[in-house]
C-alpha cells in the first residue's frame, strides 16, 4: 500500500501527470500549487503548450519563459512541449 505526502497527495510511484495549457504563463497563474505538490509526492510531471504566445511576436520570448517556470516547478525543460502554429 502506496503512503501519502506531506500534502495527503498518494505518493508518487509510477505516477505521470500531464498538464496542458492554453498559454504560456498558465501553468504559473493557475497550476504551480498544484504542481509543486504533485512534484512533492514524486509525480513525473510533464507540460503540453497549446500555443507559442506570438501575440506581438514573443513566441520564441515566452517558450524560455515557460521553460523557465517550469524548471523552478520542477519539471525539466525535455518534459515542456510547445505547439507552434506560426
């Protein structure tokens, strides 16, 4: 029988989540309480991007930062996908 972390989250074995968002920055100002718990539990987390965020040309801008953020939620820059349909 699996244990429960710190937040009463099941741990983490063999457990994967994916996250898709519509924007990059979702996953910041919606998602990281959530992430950072699941990382806790020792959930292999990964983020789906549904867009690049080429509003004003940033796309390239806003994909690091997206990688950026989710490298401080624990989640490597290799498990972060980014849909771009320029």
């Amino acid at each position: 029988m699996r244990g429960r972390s710190a937040a009463g989250l099941p741990r983490g074995d063999g457990v994967s989540a994916l996250l898709v968002t519509a924007h990059p920055d979702d996953e910041a100002m919606f998602f990281a309480p959530t992430l950072l718990g699941l990382g806790r539990a020792g959930a292999r987390l990964a983020v789906l991007c549904c867009s690049a965020g080429n509003y004003y040309n940033q796309g390239e801008i806003r994909k690091k930062e997206l990688e950026q953020s989710c490298c401080l939620l624990g989640i490597p820059a290799s498990s972060v996908t980014v849909v771009d349909h320029r």
